[in-house]
C-alpha cells in the first residue's frame, strides 16, 4: 500500500511535469516548421495553421500548464524537506532517486575536453541530474528564505515560481524525457537504425543544456571546463549535417498517408508546387469573381446612409 501510494505521488508529479514540457516543445515544433516553410507556411492550404492552432489548447486544457507544472516542484520540494535520503525511498519508478546523492552530484563539474565527449547521452543525462539537483536546492533555499521573512507556505510558493521551481519542474521533466529515451536505446540491436535514435537523443539533449546553459555557469558546473557552451555548439553543429541526411527517411517513417495530412507542402512524392498548383485551382471559387468584387472597384450601388 506505501508503494502504490508512493508510485501514484510519482506518477502525479511526473505527468504534472511531462505534460507542459511536451506540449510546449510541441507548439515551438508547429512554429518552427511554420516559419521554415516561409511565406507558404502562412497559406491556409498548407494547414500548417490548423495544426498550430489545434494544439494550442493542449497547453491550457487538461491543467493550464503554468499551473500544473507547480504540481512537480510542489512534491520534490515536500521530499527535500523531509531530506534528500528520503528520495531513495519515495521514488519507486526512478524518476528522482538520483536526488538521494543531491550533495555528491552538486559536487560534479563537467570534465569534458572535446565535442565527441560531451555528445554522448551518458555524459548529457549527467549534466541534467547536476542541473535538477542544483535547482531543486536553490528552489528550497529560496522558499525557506521567504519563510523566513513571514511569507506564509502559499505565497512563498507563488514567490518562489519564477526563476525557481517553474524551471526546475521543467530541468526535472527534461531530466526524464532524456533518461527514459536513453533506457530505450540500451535496449535496441546494435546497427543503423539504432545511431540514428543515438544522434537525435544526442541533438535533444544538446539543446536542453544550451537552453539552461547561464545556469550551468551559475552554478559553477563549468568551473574546470570554461569552454563547455562551446563544445556543447559544436556537437549540435557537427549532428546537424549527419541527421540532415537522414530527414526524410524519419519523416516517412512516421509521418500519416497524403490523404490523412492533406497539406501539399507534405506530400511524400515532395513535389511541393505542383500540389501547391492543384490545391490552388481546385478550390471552390478560385477562377471566379468573389462575391465582393464591387466593393473593392466602385460604391455607386450603394447608399449612404447619412
């Protein structure tokens, strides 16, 4: 019964911290492939519009995810209080046992001298657990602090959001996402299919630490190694060419039939214009006068009204 109970806590908190998390990096995804489409991303054709705009709501509905993801820190920061040991004990799924070695992990600097060792999922997923570590103790300092000055529990969790337990709710969810996907590949054969997963949970994980990389430098994670942020850039730079190749092939490899996606800037064959062509001049209307035409080239048919 203690396990189950401690397994629903976990669970809470974990969803409470996924939920925003992808349903963020989901709509920064629609826009960016938006925006990398150009102008005709904007086309209503495209549905690039539709997407964005049907998952929108995903980031209020089910908990608007400002306040949802207050769920995650509120649980790490009730087992911190109790002391870090304790996490050893109420985390039956993993998700932050690691916090029970908080004041040895906190301890940790990156080490790393060249971009093939700082690309690898092992050494990312350990910058992560430094990250979460050093936010979680930063977060309850902060709100023991306001304690302290006679804030009551609830305003010194309202106080303490920006800056401190939002971002570590979202380093604590990244953490996972990244160690989940890593638990993933070690069980995939060795070959072709498998590098390829490597490199983009390599990418990922690349690109969460450069988001939060003024808070390894804060936090001193960098101390023996200031050209961290550097190689960090220069993994990216080095998997973009590689996974460029290997694009499409991913795409295709998940991507709905033509029918089911209904955009001709998607259609498998990639022959964008002459589908753009066809959506164009099969359109209800499109060869003839709209309805308003005469507003727009003369108003004597209409009267005024004054």
């Amino acid at each position: 019964g203690e396990i189950m109970a401690s397994v629903g806590m976990e669970v809470h908190a974990l969803s409470s911290a996924a939920k925003p998390v992808c349903t963020w990096a989901a709509r920064d995804g629609v826009q960016e492939c938006r925006e990398a489409c150009g102008g005709h991303g904007y086309l209503k054709l495209s549905t690039i519009g539709d997407l964005r705009g049907n998952n929108d709501p995903n980031c209020t509905y089910e908990g608007e995810n400002n306040v949802l993801i207050q769920q995650a820190s509120n649980w790490l920061l009730s087992v911190r209080a109790k002391g870090n040991e304790r996490f050893a004990e109420v985390s039956p799924l993993g998700s932050a046992t690691f916090l029970a070695h908080s004041a040895q992990i906190r301890g940790q600097r990156a080490t790393w001298t060249t971009a093939a060792e700082a690309g690898t999922l092992s050494n990312l997923i350990g910058a992560m657990d430094w990250l979460v570590a050093y936010l979680l103790e930063e977060t309850y300092r902060k709100v023991t602090e306001l304690k302290q000055r006679g804030k009551s529990s609830f305003e010194a969790r309202n106080d303490s959001q920006s800056y401190y337990a939002r971002t570590l709710s979202i380093a604590y969810g990244e953490r996972m996402l990244l160690h989940v996907y890593s638990k993933f590949l070690a069980n995939l054969e060795p070959g072709s299919e498998r590098q390829t997963f490597e490199r983009l949970g390599v990418l990922y994980g690349a690109g969460i630490v450069l988001k939060h990389i003024g808070l390894f430098y804060q936090g001193g994670y960098f101390a023996q190694q200031p050209n961290g942020m550097a190689l960090l850039q220069q993994v990216v730079l080095d998997l973009l060419p590689v996974i460029k190749r290997e694009a499409i092939a991913l795409v295709d490899a998940i991507a709905p039939p033509d029918f089911i996606l209904n955009s001709p800037l998607g259609m498998s064959d990639g022959d964008v214009y002459r589908h753009m062509e066809s959506a164009i001049m099969q359109a209800p209307e499109a060869l003839e006068r709209p309805k308003w035409w005469r507003d727009v080239v003369h108003r004597d048919y209409v009267q005024a009204k004054l």
